[in-house]
C-alpha cells in the first residue's frame, strides 16, 4: 500500500473555493479503483495550505489516477490557485 501526501500552499483568497472544490470532487477520486482512502487538511496556523492524503493499493493505482484525464482537468483548475508549488510525497508504512 503506498500513501501519497500533498502539501498545497494556495492563495489565501482561494483557499475555500478549494476545499469546497476539493469536497465536490471526493468521492469521485475515491472510487478510483486501487484508492483505499482519501482525505484533506487544512492546517489549523495557515488556513490557506492543505494536506491531501490518499492511499492506494499500489503505484500502479496511484499512477492510473495520476494520469487519468479526470487528473488532468482537476489539476488544471487546481494549480492556478497555488502560492506555491505543491509538495507531493509516496510513502509506505515503517512498521
């Protein structure tokens, strides 16, 4: 199992209008097949940076929907919102 997570700094003025991109699009990602779980954070000090955090059965799971078309296009509409580039990290479970 591989848990990917994303640190997203946004703008602060477009901070809600992406959690509530975020909570239209969750379960749609969360049906991909191979995704397990799938959450977001906002931190509690910087209300505009958001933790993702999904987890896939494999990194051919997490590649599927990272390629998908459905990526794609989220990720377009997403990525204008940054501050900062995201920070994206696969990791698995130490013990």
């Amino acid at each position: 199992m591989i848990t990917r997570i994303v640190r997203l700094t946004l703008q602060p003025a477009l901070a809600d209008e992406f959690a509530l991109l975020f909570v239209n699009h969750q379960e749609k990602i969360a049906r991909f097949d191979g995704c397990i779980e799938l959450s977001a954070f906002r931190d509690t000090a910087q209300p505009h940076v958001f933790f993702t955090v999904s987890k896939w059965q494999n990194e051919a799971s997490l590649n599927n929907y990272r390629y998908s078309t459905f990526f794609k296009e989220l990720w377009s509409q997403v990525k204008p919102m940054f501050a900062a580039p995201a920070e994206a990290h696969s990791t698995t479970l130490v013990a």
